[in-house]
C-alpha cells in the first residue's frame, strides 16, 4: 500500500486484535540486539507482540500481511534507530501506524535508540527523507513521549515494559446497576464529544444527582484516546500538599504511561502535565473537583490538544474557572429523574423488576428526582415487606435522612467557606422556600451578607431560583439542612437554634418554655388545623418570647397571644403575623430593629408606627379588610416596598407618603377610594386636621419604580400623568374606567405597561419608545394604538380579546373594507361590492378570535391582504394558475420609466377543523 493512497480503514474492534503490540524496527539496526532483547521481555510478561521474522530486503511497498499486523494490535513500539528513516518500508509502515493512532488511538511509543526527537526533528542527514508525509510523520513520533536510549538496556527495558503493560490493561471504572437513564443524559451532551470547540465539560449539580455516574458512563464509552485517566473523589483525597502531589503522580503516570513519576512539587508537577497535555490525545476525568485551584494544580493553564475531553464533575456553578485564554468550557447541569425514570430505578432496586409500580409514586415525591435517594430507598425497601412498610417509610426519612444520603448532601455545606454563610443556609431552608429572592435578600443581608451568600449558595448547587424569581431549593437538601438543626438537640425543639414545626412552635408558645438559643420560630395555625392537631388559641402567651434573646424571625400566623410585648426580643428582623388579631399595634412591641413586616389579613383599623423605624423596608398590609387609617409614616424613612393590595376600608393615608424617597414599590390595587371625591382623605402628620379633597390628588413617590394600581376603577387621568415618577419602570392600571391616558413620553425608563380590562379605553397614542410589554388583553373598545417613535418597540405583547383594534402601528392594520373608501383600496376598489359578505378570519388567534366576520383588509409589511367567501369574480381570473400546492414565479421587469406596483396573488383555502 502507498502511504498516500486514501483507505477506508476498519476499527481494531473490527478486527480481531490478534496482538497487542507491533514492533517496528530496521533490521539492520537493531534486530539481533535491542529489539530480540524487548520481543523476549515482552513475552515473558504475557504481552503478544508481533515481529516480522523474514531477513530480507523489503521491495518499495508495505506487504499485505504486514499492514494486516499493525491494523489488528493495540499499540506499536517504533525503535527509532540511525538508519531507520533510509527505509521506505519502515517510514510506511511509520505512517500507517500513526493514522491508526489518529483514528483509533492505536498506542504509540517510541524508543530513540542512540538518537535523539531533535536529530529526527530536524530532518538532517539519515532522516532527510523526500516525501511530505514521511516528513510529517517523523516530526510527529518525534514529539511523541517515549524513552531515550543511549546507555544500559535492561532498566529502560522493564520500563518500556511496564508503560505497554499498563496501558494494555483495561481501564474501565465500576458503573452502578440500573442506570438505564443515563443514555439519555448522554445524549445531551454527545455532541461535545464529537466536536472540537471546548475542551471541557463541566457537570454540576447536587450531591447524588449522577454527575459522577455520567462521567464514568462516558469514560467506558469512549476508549478511543491514547491516554485516559480517571482520578475519583478529589474533593475529600485533596486535603493537604502531599495529597495533591499524589494526584499529580497518578494523573501523570496515566497520561504518560510506565510507573509514577517523581515530582519535586506541585509547581513542577503542573508544568510537567502542561507539556504532556499540548501532545497527548487525552481522555481525563477529573472527579468532585470543589474549587478552581484544585483544577488549575493538576491541569495547569496552557494549551491542549484539541483531540483531548476533559471532564470535570463538581457542585459548584464553574462560571468563573475557564477564564484563560486557551480553555473552553461547555457547561451541562445534571438532569434529575422524571417520575417514570424515578419509579423504574425504584421498582429495579426494590423489586427487582423494570415493571414500574405506580402505586409507590407518593412515596418517591420525597427524593424529587435524586438517583442515589432513589436507591437507597428502592434497597432499603427490598429488606422488609413493602406493603407493611411504606405507610411509615416517608415519615422516618423525614425525621431522620439515611445515612448514605447524608453523606452524600452535607459535603456541600461542610464545604461553605464561612460559618455565616453556613446560618444563611440553614435559615433559608427552614424558613424561607418559596418566598421572593430579593424580599428575602432584604430580610437577610444586615446580619448575613444575604446578596452575596445567596450567590455562593447558587454556585454551590445548594438552592435555585425559579423563572418566577422564588428562592427554591432540593427537598434532600431542605431535609438535610433541617438535619443539621435537630442535632443540636435530638428531643427538646425549644433548645434548638430553629424551630419550624408549628406542632413544636404551639407547645413552646403554650408551656412558654423557650431558650435562648432560638434564632427563628414558625407557628401557622392553620397548618394545625389542616391536620386536626388539638389547640386551643387561648392558651398561648408572650412568655416563651421573652426567654429568646437571639430571636431575628418570627412567624405567628393566625395565632392570639395573650401577655405582654415588652420583652419581646429587640434583634427582631422579620416578623410575619398573617391574621394579626389586634386592632393596633402594641405600644410595648420594639420593633427598632424589623426589616419586614408582613400582616397581610389583619385586622388592624389603623397602622401608626409606635416609633420610628429606620430599619424597616417593606411593610405588607394586604387584605387588611378593617384598615382605614394609614398614620405617620413618615417614621419610616427607609421604606422600599408597600403593600395595600385589597385594603378597601382603607380611607385615610398619611399625605407624606409622597415624600418617602426609597419607596420603590407601591401596591394600591383594589384602593377603590383613591379618586372617590367623597371618601378620599389625605393627613398631615398627625391623625387631626383632615382634609376633605374636591379634586383627587394623590401625591406619589418621585422614587417609584413598581406602581400597581389595579382594580382602583380610576377614571381621573390627569392624577395619573406621574409628571413627577422619572424612575417608573412598571405601570399597572388594570380594570380601570379611563377611555384614553396622558402622554408618557416624559417616563424615559417604563418598561412594562398593563391595561388589562380597562373596558372603556379607545386609543393609546404616542406610547414612549422605551416600552418593551405591553398588555391590553380584553380591552373590548381599544381601536388604535400608535408610538412615539412610529415604529413597533415591544418584545411582549397581549392583545386577545382586543376585538375592535384595527391599528398597531408598525405593526398591522386590520380594517372592515366598509369603513375604507376607494382610494383607500386603490387597484382593488372593486372589493366595495363585497363588503357586507361575511368571511370567518383565520390566522393570528388573539387578533381574529371575537372579532366581526365583516371582510377585513389586513395591511402588512406593506403588503394589503383579505379573505374572501367563495366567490367568482372578474377581476380575481389570474393571468397564470399552478396546479401544485404552491407557486414560484419571476417578478417582471419593469417597461422604462415605470414602477412596479404591485402583484395580485390568489390562493384558495378551507377551514378544516377548530386549529
């Protein structure tokens, strides 16, 4: 076979690999000294080498059965000897060796016997060869690591053995039973195998969520690298300097084959690997790496081939730990199990059986999708009678995890880099899910740096935030957080930092046996009542408070305390009392210290601050039916957010909430009295000198960025010009009675506009360029809507149920063709005649459904449009008709002098169903 010729080649798999290494050597040179030597010892070692017999001189081409040998062994020494490269035969033999590396990592390594890879280099004296590809071929075995020879043989000879022994030896990694849901993970991120623009894959996730499963997947998978490595288990391996070096030893001796090698220190041991990596067509996992320097330890920063995957697996989110120049990274975060994926893993390790049983589906809700909970329980179960035990399994797991589990999850908190960001954590888990991620943020950052800790936890995989912007977080790891807590104290809740049982938080309030170690308590009375536990509302008292010191949260919902407030611990940061039961607040409660709070249901009559609050940020008072009056809250001069949404009573409100500089967000939906001439009052500083307004005038923070306004039945425009709100971002005005609105153009930063259900509004005019939503859905009188910069700016746009709008400028334009007159219709002026035909429209749903079957003319990318009934007429008899389902046809040229108008295009069409 010429070397140049193309050959379509057949994978060693294909071919039953009849030897495990070739020998490619010149006669001449070395046949009855070095290479008798290494054949002899690589037989003794159990290794089937194959070396020509025949002492003759070979013609210009490879023999058949010589090609035959390389193709079908695993790996290939070449003896680089003085005279090898005046061998066409040899450097043919070199080359087909080398394109079996390249496509099927054929293992190639190369003995420089009494020459050195720069004598090759060079292309100088016995190995200045003719052909580009012998050229090529001698560079690149040249750059191959391999073993110099220049003194005694017999050390360098157990080396060499010794490096094919352990590359021969199988290398594949133990893979747990039952995985029959990771090809489908695999295929998510098969084509970064395949492809060549990022060196890196990076899988993330939680603590038994299969990271380590996929990697392994894939290293037995893919055994088409010449060197592949699996170092397990980083993170608890990687303690000290020693444990670092060792990894390097290991990661070096499988990406360079033979023994371990010596490492004067880590520093070295990192350039050392460098090198190897800009050469070597690598295949390298590492495992439950924890943080960049552990990466950059044992890979260095430099060059790699291009040929070589580098899988790292991790908890952390690795945003920041590909930022060198020559490392690209492509991300995958490890997708958890379905419910069918999750009962089939289950019933497998259960039963025994892939038969899915449906009837455990409740009882797999507590592992939300995570393979190793999943398997401990499957495995658990397999131990006892099933049917006996499921009842009580879930109420077990969730007062006390598994072991295994645990282990698996706490590693990742361990691991936090501080004790505050520790707290963090475990408040959020036992207090905080579900809730708003900046609201909690707020609650949180004076005493835990909250913004930046929350993003530590987001990169630590430990809590997400949902599309909806709600702090979430892994059941597993909410169970194992509340873990951590019970072990402070295993049977009194009352001695524990938190308390988030309402069934613990009752019997403390109720025997008033608090401590001071309790940082935050939750009581919902109505959890209590949902199951039938026995309470009675008269039996709780403060007395339980005053012994916690410490406490910062506090969640009383729906409960009446009886006592008094005064001892009431002053560190209070969040206090959230649904269903507050008092008509005002207690004098006696400090409240000095309170970032928010939240007595949404109250029955409060009047909200006065009892001193000023300067911590305070949010105050959420919604469907506090009784409340009337809003007072001094001007003692409140940090307020961020306030919440009256549905305080119908709500009559009175203190006219200096106009001058609250931090008030972001206002919601006022449902405050149907804002302009009622009649009820609405604005207050002085104090509850005396009301005065009764003829004309609304609602006095809105300049510093307003949220504004909700909803269901207010507003009908008084000229107090909604918000002439004085530059910073509005969000304007809701839903459900309101108004049939047009002032020009906004002056509200430079308003993104988002509802106007929702405003049924009476007709036109919106010269709405401000900036607007990126807008949301008129069921605004039945709407007709027109136009913008400043006559162009359409909006990303999101809900107009269903808008039936009678006929322009959205730079938008479209729909018509009845009775409201248009001829000129209007130019050429198609004969259309007149069918204007009171009738035509059901179809196309864009939220624009045809409701609307009159009238005949419409749509305009379009400059483009007039309609639909017609069935009808025949002369003047839609085409010049040319296609037979097919579609038309193709040359635009005219144009007579001299002339513009091309138009082109009249008819296609029939018919309704066949409902879509």
């Amino acid at each position: 076979m010429a070397s140049s010729s193309s050959t379509v080649m057949a994978s060693p798999d294909a071919i039953a690999s009849s030897y495990d290494v070739f020998l490619s050597f010149r006669e001449a040179d070395t046949r009855h000294s070095f290479t008798d030597h290494l054949y002899d010892s690589l037989k003794r070692a159990g290794i089937c080498a194959f070396r020509d017999e025949e002492e003759i001189n070979r013609g210009e081409e490879l023999e058949p059965e010589i090609e035959k040998a390389i193709r079908a062994s695993r790996a290939s020494i070449v003896i680089l000897s003085h005279t090898y490269a005046t061998s066409a035969w040899c450097l043919d033999a070199l080359v087909l060796i080398l394109e079996q590396r390249m496509v099927f990592s054929h293992f190639v390594l190369p003995i420089f016997y009494h020459v050195t890879p720069t004598d090759i280099r060079k292309h100088e004296g016995h190995f200045a060869v003719a052909k580009d590809n012998w050229k090529t071929a001698l560079t690149e075995v040249a750059n191959l690591s391999g073993f110099t020879l220049s003194g005694p043989e017999t050390k360098t000879l157990k080396k060499i053995v010794d490096t094919i022994y352990n590359w021969l030896d199988e290398k594949e990694v133990h893979v747990p039973l039952y995985i029959t849901w990771m090809p489908s993970r695999y295929e998510e991120i098969r084509s970064w195998l395949d492809q060549y623009n990022a060196e890196f894959l990076a899988i993330y996730g939680m603590g038994g969520s299969g990271k380590t499963t996929l990697a392994k997947y894939i290293y037995n998978l893919h055994r088409t690298f010449e060197y592949v490595s699996f170092v397990e288990d980083i993170g608890s391996r990687c303690k000290t300097y020693n444990d670092l070096l060792e990894l390097q030893k290991q990661l070096l001796k499988d990406i360079v084959g033979g023994e371990k090698r010596k490492i004067p220190g880590i520093s070295r041991g990192t350039r050392m690997i460098e090198e190897v990596l800009q050469m070597n067509k690598t295949l390298i996992v590492l495992d439950d790496i924890v943080e960049q320097s552990q990466l950059v330890a044992l890979l260095g920063t430099g060059k790699i081939n291009v040929q070589s995957k580098i899988i790292i697996t991790t908890r952390e989110s690795t945003d920041n730990w590909f930022d060198f120049s020559y490392w690209r990274c492509q991300k995958y975060e490890m997708r958890l199990l379905n419910d069918d994926e999750s009962l089939e893993l289950f019933s497998r390790h259960a039963f025994r059986s892939k038969i899915r049983h449906a009837d455990y589906k409740g009882l797999l809700t507590y592992c939300e999708g995570n393979p190793l909970a999943i398997e401990v329980l499957g495995s658990s179960m397999a131990k006892h009678n099933v049917d006996m035990i499921m009842p009580s399994q879930l109420r077990l797991l969730e007062r006390e995890m598994d072991s295994r589990i645990q282990s698996a999850l706490i590693r990742s908190y361990v691991l936090l880099p501080s004790n505050t960001v520790k707290e963090l954590f475990l408040h959020i888990a036992c207090f905080f899910i579900g809730i708003d991620v900046d609201y909690v943020i707020k609650v949180l950052e004076p005493d835990y740096a909250a913004r930046s800790g929350i993003k530590t936890l987001l990169e630590k995989c430990l809590l997400y935030v949902s599309p909806n912007k709600k702090v979430m977080m892994h059941r597993l790891l909410q169970e194992m957080a509340k873990n951590i807590v019970r072990q402070e104290s295993t049977k009194l809740p009352a001695e524990r930092s938190r308390v988030w049982l309402s069934s613990g938080s009752y019997k403390i309030l109720r025997t008033g046996k608090g401590s001071k170690t309790v940082e935050g308590l939750a009581l919902d009375m109505t959890m209590l009542q949902k199951v039938d536990f026995a309470f009675k509302s008269s039996e709780l008292n403060t007395d339980a408070l005053q012994n916690m010191e410490l406490l910062k949260l506090l969640q009383l919902n729906f409960a009446e305390l009886s006592g008094s407030y005064e001892y009431v611990s002053k560190n209070l940061r969040w206090l959230c009392w649904h269903g507050f039961y008092l008509r005002t607040i207690p004098s006696d409660l400090y409240m000095g210290n309170l970032v928010a709070i939240d007595m949404s249901y109250s029955k409060l009559e009047v909200f006065e601050p009892p001193m000023v609050l300067q911590s305070l940020q949010i105050l959420n008072l919604k469907d506090s039916h009784n409340l009337s009056d809003i007072c001094n809250i001007f003692n409140i001069p940090c307020l961020d957010t306030l919440i009256l949404w549905n305080c119908y009573s709500l009559i009175n409100v203190c006219k200096s909430i106009g001058d609250l500089t931090s008030l972001t967000l206002l919601n006022m939906a449902g405050f149907k009295s804002l302009c009622n001439r009649e009820k609405m009052n604005l207050l002085g500083a104090s509850t005396s000198g009301r005065v009764v307004t003829k004309q609304p005038n609602f006095s809105f923070p300049s510093s307003l960025n949220q504004l909700f306004l909803k269901d207010c039945n507003l009908e008084c425009t000229d107090s909604l010009s918000f002439s004085v709100q530059p910073y509005l971002k969000y304007l809701n005005l839903c459900n309101s009675l108004f049939e047009s609105l002032p020009c906004y153009n002056h509200l430079e930063n308003l993104r988002v506009l509802d106007l929702s259900f405003c049924s009476r509004l007709k036109c919106l005019l010269s709405l401000p360029s900036t607007l990126a939503e807008l949301y008129v859905y069921y605004c039945e009188s709407l007709e027109k809507i136009t913008f400043q910069s006559h162009r359409f700016p909006l990303q999101e746009f809900g107009y269903e149920g808008c039936v009678n709008l006929y322009e959205i400028e730079g938008y479209i334009k729909l018509i009845p063709i009775a409201k248009l007159d001829e000129t209007d219709l130019g050429h198609m002026k004969w259309l007149k005649e069918y204007e009171n035909h009738q035509v059901r429209l179809v196309g864009d749903d939220e624009l045809t459904v409701g609307r009159s079957w009238q005949i419409q003319m749509l305009y379009e990318f400059n483009i007039m449009s309609t639909s017609l009934p069935h009808i025949k007429d002369p003047n839609m008899t085409p010049n040319y008709t296609s037979n097919l389902s579609y038309l193709s046809f040359e635009v005219p040229s144009c007579p001299e002098n002339k513009t091309l108008e138009g082109i009249n295009v008819t296609f029939n069409y018919t309704i066949s169903n409902d879509d």
